[in-house]
C-alpha cells in the first residue's frame, strides 16, 4: 500500500510541476478542460453553430494546443521520464532498504517474553514486600536527610496500580541483579503534607500542593535496606553505585529518574502522564 502511496504522490508533484513550468503541458491540459466545456455547454442544449461563431477561432487555438502538448509528450518522452525517474528513485531505493540500514539507538529490540518486563506487561503481579520496621526510619541519620518522614505514608495500595507494579519491578530487578534491597520512604503524599513541606524551604521541596506526582500516587521516595538500617547519604560509593543502577532500572521500566534533574533527587522516580501535576517541575519532592 505503501509504494502505491509514494509513486500516486511522486506523479501528483510532477504533475504540478510540469503545469507551473512546462507551457506544452500546461496548454494541453487547459486545452482538454476548455473541451470538457465545451462539451457541457453543448449538453445543455448549445447550438454548434453559435458555439462555432463565437469561439471557433479559441477551438482552433484549443486544437493547436492539443497538438502541440501531445508532440511535446511524444517526442520529448527521454527528458520526462529522466526527470521523472529522478524523483521517484531515491525514495523508492529508500522504502526498499529500509530493513537493511537502521540508525544506531532506532533498531527494533526483539520481544523477550521471558524478561521480568515482559511479564509485567503480560500480566505478572507483583507483590509489594513486607513492611520495614517503624524505628529504621526514625534514626537520626534519617532524620537529618529527610525530615518528618516518620509521617510519611508508606501504603502500597495508595500508588497507582501502573506505577505500582512498575515500581515493584524496579525493587526485584535490584535485588535480584545487583544486590540491592529498596526500602520506600514514602509514596502517596496528600496535598497537605505537600505544602507543608515545601514551607521548609528548597531543599526538602519547591512544589506546592496538587504539583507533585506523589498527590496521584504517582512518585515514590526510596533508599537502601542494608544491615537493618536505611541507608539514603550520597557520600557512601556502594549508595551512590546503588543510585546509578536505580536509575538505569527505572528508565528501563519507563519511569522518570530524579538523578538526571538540574535539583538531583536520586531516590526519586516516578511515572509521567499527561495532564498530571500541570506545573509540576524537575526538582526534588
């Protein structure tokens, strides 16, 4: 369907052309629309003789037209197909290798139907794992890096669906792959801690309420579970090699990564849709 497409589209182009440039053509074809004129007229009851008074002398003129056009067709055949074959054939060489000469980073991957994302998508739930114990994030490391985060709601069943399985993706890929045990800090947020939280200042949030994927359990704040205490400092190697894998895993997963903002907030991810969080920006939350 496609070639018939190209070449119908390629002969329209040339088409046009020919009239805007070519007088042979373009007094051809007004030659055969003045006859099909003509021709009406005489349906709706026009004598031939009136017609022939009147317009004999731009019926010859029409007739000379017709031939002139038809010669220049005929006898010029090698120039117009030339510069018809120039046009149609380097889209038509094109379509023909389109398989065969890929840009990098645009091959079509095939489907791996036993990937974890492939289960996902076919259907897999997942399920989210067993709660930590409240003490851990009450510590006083925790306390520094991310405050009042006792009140945070941890509720799995506040997410989204979508972005909960596709978080829950993220936690078993981690642990499974790299050896990293996720802990969420915090989920759904409601439009009150929102903007409570963003009066203390940019550094824990500059979204107000309702501009934060967490009002639509959409986001979610996570750290590492390691030796029984939740490790978020950026200053530890082995946390900050678990932040850059993170990241690759959300993004494998469709997620957005906080550590590729202006404001890093790297235990941050989240999933985007369209209408959500109208002034919703690229910074910690």
């Amino acid at each position: 369907m496609l070639p018939v497409v190209l070449f119908s589209y390629f002969l329209l182009a040339c088409a046009v052309l020919s009239l805007v440039f070519l007088p042979e053509p373009r007094a051809w074809v007004l030659s055969r629309l003045a006859g099909l004129v003509w021709g009406l007229r005489q349906s709706l009851g026009q004598t031939r003789s009136r017609w022939s008074r009147r317009y004999g002398a731009a019926a010859r003129d029409i007739t000379d037209a017709r031939t002139a056009g038809w010669a220049w067709i005929t006898e010029r055949w090698p120039l117009w197909s030339a510069a018809l074959a120039l046009v149609l054939l380097p889209p038509l060489a094109v379509y023909l290798l389109r398989d065969l000469h890929v840009l990098d980073g645009y091959a079509e991957t095939p489907l791996d139907t036993g990937s974890l994302v492939a289960k996902l998508l076919q259907g897999e739930q997942l399920v989210p794992p067993p709660p930590l114990p409240p003490e851990v994030f009450t510590t006083a490391e925790v306390e520094l890096l991310r405050p009042m985060l006792a009140d945070a709601d941890r509720k799995w069943e506040l997410l989204d669906p979508e972005f909960r399985q596709r978080l829950l993706l993220v936690f078993k890929i981690m642990k499974e792959q790299h050896g990293y045990e996720l802990a969420l800090l915090e989920g759904y947020r409601s439009p009150e801690r929102q903007a409570m939280l963003q009066t203390m200042g940019p550094h824990v949030t500059n979204a107000g309420a309702f501009q934060s994927y967490h009002q639509y359990g959409l986001a979610a704040d996570t750290a590492f579970y390691r030796e029984g205490r939740i490790v978020i400092s950026e200053k530890d190697p082995w946390a900050m090699r678990g932040y850059e894998l993170y990241g690759q895993v959300a993004e494998s997963v469709g997620l957005t990564w906080g550590g590729r903002w202006r404001m890093r907030d790297f235990g941050h991810i989240e999933l985007r849709r369209a209408g959500v969080a109208t002034r919703h920006r690229q910074q910690p939350e």
